[in-house]
C-alpha cells in the first residue's frame, strides 16, 4: 500500500506470489486485491517454503494468465521482496532505460538503523561500496551485471530467451542465488545490462538487512551455499 501510493507512475500492476498453506498472507491479498485493482494473487500451486526462484516462476504463470484473460502484454517484469520500499521514481528510470537494454538493475540500499546495530552496520558498509563501486565498475569493464535480486527490471524479449533456454522456467527451482546467475546467464546470451548508478539519479530500492548475528549467518549461507533443492 505504501509503494503504490509512493511510485510515480501508474502503468503498473503487482503479481505477489503465495503459497497455499500461508492463510494468513492469503487473508491479506484477498484483502488487499478487493481494494486495490492492480494487485494479484499468485497462487503457487504447492505448499512452501519453496525457493524464491520457483515462487518467481509461478508469479510468471500468473502473469502469463492474466495476459490471456485480459489481452495485454507486460513490456517489462521487475522483481521485488515484500519489504522492499520502492524508490517513487524508479519504475521511470527502468521504462526509460528498457529501450536500450534487456536487463536495467536499480541500486539497493539498506534502510537506516541506529549505529549501535552492528550486524546490519556491517550491511550498510558492504552494500554502499558494491552498489557505488563494484557494480559500475563491472559494467564500465564490459563484465555482466548480476542482478541484486530486487529492484531488477527484465525486458519480455529477455525473460522468453531464458524461459526457452531453461524448459519455460525463468528461475532455476534448485537455485539459491537465482538473481546472479540470471545475471550471468543474460550476459553469456549477449544480452546488453545497465546498472543505474547511485550518482546519477539518486535512486535505490531501500530495505533492512539482517540485524541479528544468527539471521546474517543464515543469509551468507544462502548465498554461498550450492545449487541444492
């Protein structure tokens, strides 16, 4: 409710993925779907936790759906988490930019917290230099761009490449680092990304990392962790 009445833009619509054994956040969609005409349930078709990488399959399906019952087309998909404060202008900035490329990754900034907050300081520190530092200089060297996972806008043309490639399934299921290696596999395809740079237009997905030890552990896990189911 917040972004949408936050973002700047308004040729949009929200596909929120849930599993069928989650009642409680299946109370608040259909809440939330009788109030607001650009929210929709995706209802993955099995109980979770899953993957985030097959709940994002299932918000395709949906999306795919409601094209056909609707005959429309969504020109570009952008993946965001549910805590996620989107920036008012960044769906702008990735409509603006999907001219010219297939993949357009907004920076992601933490959320503010008191210094105290060691563990999500330590967030703070590492974010603020990959997302100023690291990133433009990967695109600046011709490198591929991974996307963050959130804030990552994919033109059609490049989600039907990876669907075609991969049995129809965008994100591999088994992946726990399903933002990075999509960020991969686009580059080895030839596709053209751009990270819009922090300095440029000011514009980041903002959210809270991990604030306690045990959380940040689990996380760096995930990230490190192989491609398992």
């Amino acid at each position: 409710e917040h972004n949408i009445r936050n973002i700047r833009y308004r040729n949009y619509d929200f596909f929120i993925g849930v599993y069928p054994n989650d009642q409680e956040t299946l109370d608040v969609l259909h809440d939330v779907e009788g109030r607001l005409p650009n929210v929709h349930l995706a209802l993955v078709p099995h109980d979770g936790p899953t993957s985030k990488a097959d709940c994002l399959n299932w918000i395709y399906e949906r999306m795919l759906l409601f094209e056909q019952t609707h005959q429309i087309r969504f020109d570009v998909a952008v993946t965001h988490d549910a805590e996620d404060v989107i920036h008012a202008d960044s769906l702008h900035w990735i409509n603006w930019y999907a001219d010219r490329y297939s993949m357009i990754q907004i920076p992601v900034l933490p959320l503010k917290t008191p210094l105290t907050h060691w563990t999500h300081g330590v967030y703070c520190d590492e974010f603020s230099e990959y997302q100023s530092r690291d990133m433009p200089a990967r695109q600046f060297m011709g490198a591929f761009v991974p996307s963050n996972g959130v804030g990552t806008g994919f033109t059609r043309a490049a989600l039907e490449e990876l669907s075609h490639s991969e049995n129809n399934q965008i994100f591999d299921p088994a992946c726990l680092t399903e933002d990075y290696e999509n960020g991969l596999r686009l580059h080895l395809r030839g596709a053209t990304q751009m990270f819009v740079r922090v300095s440029s237009t000011d514009v980041s997905t903002r959210e809270y990392f991990p604030q306690t030890l045990g959380t940040a552990v689990r996380q760096r896990r995930r990230w490190i962790a192989p491609s398992t189911p």
